[in-house]
C-alpha cells in the first residue's frame, strides 16, 4: 500500500480514507468544523503524493467538504470546492467517477440554490439528473429532482415544488429509498406549512416520522420532530411546539448533532418570542449563540445576534441590542462576506440610533441599509428603511425629503401587497388545484374499486358455473352407470322394476341442461384476450387442451375437469403434461399461476 508522508509521519490511503469516513460521520451529527479539518487534512495529503489510483478518494474528500461548508450556509466558499471537485472528474475516468461527477454536479446546484442564483443551480441540477440516467441511478435522480423542488418551493412556485417532489417520491419508491422516501415526505410537509395548509403539513412530517422511526434513522426521527414543533407553533399550540422542540433538542444531544442542538434551541426561543415571553426567548437564543460559535456555523451566529438584538431590543435594553447588531454587521463584512441579511441589521441599527435621536448616524446607515436592500432586491427592507428616514426627516423639519421617502415608502408597501396577493392567490389555487386532485384520485379509486368489485363478481360466478357443470357432468355420470347396471342385468327385475328404478334416478338429475356454451361466455365476460392470447401464444394446443386450460385458469382441479369433459382423471392428468410442455412450465411451477400470469391477473 502507497503512504503519504507529511511531517514525518507516513499515512497509507486506507487511513486517509479513514479520515473521510470519520468526516462524514461527523457531518450527519452537525459536528462541521471537525469535518473540515479531516478532510482538508485528507486533501492535503492526497495532493501531497499525487498518486495515481487516489482520484476517486481525492473527489469524495472535496465533496464532504463542500457539504460541510453547505451545511453552515457557507455557500461562497463552498461553491468552488464543488466545482473542483467536478472538473477533476472530469479528467478522470471509471463508473465510481462518474457516479461522483453526477453528484459533484449536484453539490454545485445547492451551492448556486444558497447563494439564491437559482438559473445557474437549475442547470446543474439538470446537468446531474443527466448524469446519475446515463448511470442508472434512479436515487441520484430522485436526490437532484428534489433540489429542483426545492428551488421552486423559494420562489413561492408551490406547484411546480410539488409536481417535481412527487417526482422524486416515486423514484425512491421504485429503488425502495426508505430515507430518501422519508425525506421528501417530510419536504413535502414543508410545502405545505408555505400554504399554511398546516394539518396536511402535519400529516407528512408525521408519516416521515414513523417511516425514519422504523428504519432507526435518527437525524431523520430528529427533524420531523422539530418540523412538527415548528407547525404547532404556526398553529399557536405553544406548548405542544415547545414539547416537539424540546424533545428534537434531546434527540439532537444523543446524536452529538451540534448544529441541530443550535437550530432547535433557537426555535424554541422563537416560541418565547411569540409568547412575548423576552426574557425567557433571550436565553434560548444565548444559548443557540453559543452552540453555534462552538461549531463555527458563522451565518448562524450572525443571525443569532441579529435575534438577541431584537430581543433586547424590545426588553428596552436599547444600548445592548445596538452592540449585538452591530457585532452581528461585522462578522457579515469581515468574516462571511455576504450582504445577505446585512441591510436588516444596518437599518435595526439605523432605528436605534434614531431612537437615541443621533438622527446625523441613524441616517448614514439607513441610507446604507436602503442601498443594500435595493441592491439585493429586497423590498421589504428597503420599504422599513424609506419609514423610518422619513420620520426622522420629519422631525429635523426636512419637508421635500420626508415627503420623498413617504411616496416610496407607500410605493414600496403597495408593491408588497401586490406581490403578497399574488402569492396569496398563488397558494389558494394551489390548494385548490390540490383538493381537485385528491378528489379525482378519490373518484378513481372507488371507480377502480367498484370495477374490481365487479370483476371479481363475475369471476365468482364464473366459478360457480363450472363448479355446477363439474356437479351435473358427475350426476350424468353416475346416472348412465346406475342405468347400465339396470339394463345390463333384466333378469332380476320385472319390467314395471325397471321402469320405477329409471323414473327414480331421472329425478335426481338437474332440471336444467348442461350448457357449457354459458361457461364459455361467461368466462369470455371475465376474461376477454385470454383465449386470444393464448392460442396465439402457444398455437400447438388443441381445441380440447385450449378448453382444459380455461378450466384450470378458474382453478378446477383435476377431479372436476375431469366429470366436466367426461374424461378419466388419468387422462385428464396426461392432458396437463402435454400442456404444460407445450407451455414450457418447469418443475415446481404453477400451471394455474402462468396461465393467470398469460391473462395479466
């Protein structure tokens, strides 16, 4: 085995595999920071030796990086990674390549879907789902259909989000995916709670969460937790929600999932927040801070900051809240380097300093927030920033400029409304669009239902009738022994004898007269193309084997064919050899089960 030296010490690729492993394991607990000094260490190691043979494990080290870096919202910096990762396999060749090509090619659309620039995530979606095709793999596919769901799902598009969620749902129910089946149930509770349709949002997250119970996946058996928490909370069930929230905490500390101990602790303080219970929300979201600066998740920091801010804020405790958003601005600038959330924090800022009336520096950064916000597009900021500057501007007796962020401040808020409306009527045709579906698949059901109902109707009295020929083909028999017996010996019976013992044995007969023409419709009534289909088939069967056939398909047995065709049963037996060769049925198979295979039952 090749070894890697660095700083003296010689590691074999079985142990810088080692490395990558531990890496990943440390992803599915949240512990982020431990899983890029693995795999920066195992990369470094790789590129050091430069060993033919190591690409593969090269190209998976660069992935869990670049997943790990996703999982802390570090979109910028692992973006880049993501598309190394690509181009080395590009340049590389074999089956294990290319199916990390495909997820590479995945890996850089969640990049582009974080970072909002969803054109460029959608073409690498696209790009991946070729991919994993030219594979074969119907859960790589599943796995990139989904991400373009969830594309949809943040552009308020909650059909298209369905439509391509339920796309993924059936591929990973063809492979038998139970986590990725568990998965996209529970994202399909997230589309849900987007409409605020919240008791089905509530049944998908409580059947992903049975499905991820049953197969012991507790990161999965975690969230549905904390998803359902969530929904109660929408619903104003606080204590349930703080019950689930609690408890998906809990399951999170098992795990030694940091990341999720952070964002559930934070919801949980987000439940205070709406109980406007501050001083207990304040101590949640101290503690997410915490949590969240001991893994190095910097955008989550950030926001908790911003949080404690607000939370202070409304405490009264104005001094404070003003130091938390500004620390909160300057690990944006400084350490993430995304404007991202940056505006919302510099116009809090701006409305504290105007509240302490610094009216010269409440200005200078609503302004900047108001850039900032119409830079990224983001109206909702940049309506709260033209409010509060023209109510400073009309406390400082600035007429033109009061009236000026007044018009946009209107403007904005009517652009708002239009565009919540839109969304509004969006979800409700949506919903709409939903309840019509479910009530077609209703119809369809019971249409199906009924007609299976009535198929096996027919197939039961298909049965009865050759049951009933069965019976009468038997009574004839007995009966034309009975009579031979009489006839055969008129030396011990006078004739009025003989005339008295006939009249009695014609009573026993059936009023009704065999009819094996009415077998044969009705059976032509339950099953159309099968006589069709198999003399088609198997075109060397005899017309009396083409009818022994039929009989076998409604499971008489060989009694029963037997009186019916007024054969012997050992004949009968020595037909269903001849026909079973003819059919190529081996030995231990079924004859009954292929003829019902022929007839698609």
């Amino acid at each position: 085995m090749r070894g890697f030296c660095i700083l003296g010490e010689i590691m074999t690729t079985n142990e810088i595999e080692a490395l990558v492993l531990a890496a990943e394991e440390d992803i599915k607990r949240g512990g982020f920071v431990n899983a890029e000094r693995l795999t920066r260490e195992a990369i470094d190691l790789l590129e050091l030796g430069k060993s033919p043979g190591n690409e593969a494990l090269h190209i998976r080290a660069l992935l869990v990086m670049s997943e790990s870096l996703l999982g802390r919202h570090m979109a910028k910096e692992a973006l880049p990674i993501a598309e190394r990762a690509f181009l080395l396999t590009e340049c590389s060749a074999g089956s294990v390549i290319g199916d990390l090509g495909a997820k590479a090619l995945g890996r850089v659309g969640s990049a582009y879907g974080m970072l909002s620039q969803n054109a460029d995530a959608l073409k690498y979606y696209e790009r991946s789902i070729a991919r994993y095709e030219e594979l074969g793999k119907r859960a790589g596919v599943a796995y990139a259909i989904a991400g373009i769901a969830t594309l949809y799902l943040k552009d308020f598009q909650y059909a298209k989000s369905l439509e391509y969620y339920e796309k993924a749902l059936a591929l990973y129910e063809e492979v038998g995916d139970k986590t990725g089946i568990a998965y996209t149930i529970g994202v399909i509770g997230v589309t849900y709670r987007g409409i605020s349709e919240y008791a089905k949002s509530l049944s998908f997250y409580e059947q992903a969460l049975a499905l991820n119970e049953e197969i012991d996946y507790k990161p999965g058996v975690a969230k549905n937790t904390a998803d359902i928490g969530i929904v109660y909370a929408y619903l104003s069930e606080y204590a349930k929600a703080l019950e689930y929230l609690n408890k998906a905490v809990g399951l999170c500390e098992e795990l030694g999932d940091k990341n999720g101990v952070a964002r559930h602790t934070d919801n949980i303080g987000g439940v205070y927040r709406l109980l406007s219970q501050y001083a207990k929300a304040l101590e949640y979201c101290e503690m997410a801070l915490t949590l969240s600066e001991e893994i190095g998740d910097k955008w989550s920091v950030c926001f908790e900051l911003s949080n404690i801010g607000d939370i202070l804020h409304k405490l009264g405790r104005t001094q404070e809240a003003k130091e938390y958003f500004q620390r909160s601005l300057k690990m944006m600038r400084e350490e993430i380097k995304l404007d991202e959330g940056a505006s919302a924090t510099l116009i809090s800022i701006g409305s504290l300093l105007a509240e302490e009336e610094q009216f010269g520096e409440a200005i200078e950064k609503l302004e900047e927030g108001l850039a900032l916000a119409e830079k990224l597009g983001e109206r909702r900021e940049a309506s709260e920033a033209h409010k509060e500057l023209a109510t400073i501007y009309k406390k400082v007796g600035d007429s033109a400029n009061t009236l000026e962020h007044t018009e946009k401040y209107h403007a904005l808020k009517e652009e708002i409304f239009s565009d919540d409306t839109r969304k509004r009527v969006e979800a409700f045709n949506f919903r709409v669009a939903t309840a019509n579906k479910e009530r077609d698949l209703k119809l369809a059901r019971l249409e199906k239902e009924q007609a299976e109902a009535a198929l096996r109707l027919k197939e039961r009295d298909l049965a009865n009738t050759a049951s009933s020929l069965a019976a009468q083909t038997e009574l004839l028999g007995n009966f034309r022994a009975d009579l031979r017996k009489i006839v055969l010996r008129p030396d011990r019976y006078e004739p009025e004898d003989i005339i008295r013992q006939v009249k009695a044995k014609l009573k026993e007969l059936p009023c009704e007269m065999i009819d094996f023409s009415k077998f044969e419709g009705q059976f032509a009534t339950v099953h159309p193309e099968f006589r069709a289909k198999l003399e088609t088939t198997y075109p060397d069967l005899t017309p009396q084997e083409v009818k022994m056939c039929m009989l076998i398909h409604v499971n008489l047995k060989t009694p029963a064919v037997a009186r019916l065709m007024c054969l012997s049963e050992r004949t009968v037996e020595k037909h269903r050899e001849n026909i079973r060769k003819k059919l190529d049925v081996k030995k231990g198979e079924d004859l009954a089960e292929l003829l019902r295979k022929l007839d698609g039952k």
